[in-house]
C-alpha cells in the first residue's frame, strides 16, 4: 500500500500595513515638535512677563527661541499644499475671538499702567483691534 502526501502549501506573503517613507516621517515629527516647542515658548514668555525671574534663572529662553525659528523654518519649507475645509463661522468662533481679544486688552492694560489714563486708551484700542482683525482673518475668502 502506498500512501501519497499532498504538499502543504505555504504562502510566504505577510500584511504589510502602509509604511510612509523616512522623508515623511521626519517631516511630520518635525511639525509635531515645532507646535510643541512654540507652545512651550509663548507659555514660558508669558509666565516670565507676569512673574519676573521665575523662568530665566533655570532656562535659557533664547536657546528655546532658536530651536523654534528653526523647526519652524524646517516646517513652513516642508509644507504640503492640502485642501481645507472651510466652514462658515459660528457663534462660538465670534464668542472666542470676543474673549481673547478682552484678555489681550487685560494683558496690555497690565503691563502699561504705569503710564496712568493713557493706558486704558492703549488697551481699549489694542482689545478691539485684536477682535477686528481676528475677525477679519476668520471671514477672509481665499
């Protein structure tokens, strides 16, 4: 009696899922840590313009500031051009242009009362052309 196997078919092919290339890659880290890293600054600035001497004694700002003009250059060089979805502005969008534009004016008011009457002109003046061009900028047509 004479038995037959039947091979065993092997298939060598594996998932592959998509792999974006080096160059890629390194692009969108570099994005990441430029959103990062410029965050980090303006958060650090305006921590050191309320509380003197509390950031710049343990960090160098001005080194943080080159590593942010860099990556930032990196990444505006490195730009892809996409396609965006623009929507129509919402009350909620109007609502946070209003409020950044009163802390704006709070912050300015802050830092120039010394002045005296002069700087709730200043301030006043600055708050509404913060919300005048933000609200520009949110209504502009490409």
């Amino acid at each position: 009696m004479k038995i037959i196997r039947k091979k065993k078919h092997v298939f060598n092919y594996t998932f592959q899922p998509y792999k974006p290339d080096r160059m890629q890659q390194l692009i969108s880290i570099n994005k990441a840590l430029f959103e990062q890293l410029l965050v980090s600054y303006l958060l650090l600035l305006l921590i050191e313009e309320i509380w003197p001497k509390s950031v710049t004694p343990y960090l160098n700002m001005n080194i943080l500031l080159i590593l942010v003009i860099i990556t930032g250059a990196i990444a505006v060089l490195t730009q892809k051009e996409e396609e965006k979805i623009i929507s129509k502005p919402t009350r909620k969008d109007y609502l946070l242009i209003g409020i950044l534009g009163l802390a704006g004016a709070g912050i300015i008011f802050y830092k120039t009362k010394e002045i005296g009457w002069l700087s709730y002109i200043i301030s006043a003046v600055s708050g509404i052309l913060i919300i005048l061009l933000s609200c520009l900028v949110i209504n502009e047509e490409e």
